[in-house]
C-alpha cells in the first residue's frame, strides 16, 4: 500500500500508473487534506478515494473523474473543470465558488451544503443528483436549462441557506 506522498507523487509522474492503482485498490485510499491547489490535471481517474479538506482552488481539471470519492469540505474555488465527473460522491460542504464546470456530471452526488456562490454551471448536469435543494448559491449562480437540474430544485430561489438571516432581524410581537 502506497503512502499519501507516494500516491501524489505517481499522480503527478504517471497518471496511467495511478489511475491502475486506484482502480485495483481493495479499500479506499486516503487523499485527504491533499493541497492540489493551482495545478493542472487531465485524465485522473480518482475511484472510492477519501479526498475530504483538500484543495482543488484555481486549478484546472480535465476529464477527472471523482466516481465515489468523500469530497466532504473540498476546496474547488476559482477551479476550471471541464468534463469532470463527480458520480456517487459526497460533496458536503464542498465549495465551488466562482468556478467554472463545462460539462461535469453530478450523477447520483449528494449536494447538501454545497457552495456555489459565483459558479458558472450552465453547462453541467446535476438532474441526477442528490440533496441539490440544501446548497448554497447566490444570484451571481449560473445555473443549467432546467431538464440538466432534479425537478424539485428552483434555481430562481436564490434566498437559500447562505442568506439565513438572524432572529433579531425580525420584527418581534408583542402578543
């Protein structure tokens, strides 16, 4: 079993070699609070892979796929993903602000407290996915043509769960 150094480091010098060993490991392999922050990747193949609180922020991914991976508290600020897939992941918390996703599949990902604020998703397809309803977006959020987003989800909605205002903003009663 490789250590999480040594994983980076193949991912980074041979990507075939890494998405073989990604695919022929047993157990999941832990990536997590890897900082990947401004990089470029194209072709990785990261498969039932921990990669909770690591950083994707400004860089440019194509044709990753993420298929069953905890992307729980992932930073993908800033980050230009094209084709990406993200099939039967969990990405609570994850944070896509002001990024870009052309093409990307949210298949059977579990949204709930997904940020999107600024995100241009015009392209992608999250009508499969999951929890859509609990993340996080702004009006600045550009979101796909209705039949690429789950039917109960209502992109026009964009006073969500980030502009939760405080109790003392209400007017109180005296009755």
């Amino acid at each position: 079993m490789l250590t999480k150094e040594e994983l980076i480091n193949l991912m980074y010098k041979d990507v075939p070699a890494f998405n073989e060993t990604v695919k022929n490991s047993k157990e999941s392999l832990d990536m997590s609070e890897s900082d990947f922050s401004g990089i470029s990747l194209d072709g990785v193949e990261f498969v039932n892979v921990d990669l909770t609180s690591s950083s994707f922020a400004d860089s440019h991914l194509t044709e990753v796929m993420f298929e069953a991976c905890d992307l729980t508290s992932v930073d993908f600020t800033r980050a230009n993903l094209v084709e990406c897939g993200f099939n039967e992941s969990v990405l609570n918390g994850t944070d896509f602000s002001y990024s870009k996703a052309d093409y990307c599949n949210f298949s059977e990902a579990d949204m709930a407290g997904a940020v999107f604020q600024g995100a241009d998703l015009a392209n992608s397809d999250f009508s499969a996915s999951e929890n859509l309803s609990a993340c996080r977006f702004d009006e600045e959020t550009m979101w796909p043509e209705n039949d690429n987003l789950p039917e109960d989800f209502d992109a026009s909605y964009s006073s969500d769960l980030s502009s939760l205002q405080d109790e003392d903003d209400y007017s109180q009663s005296d009755y």
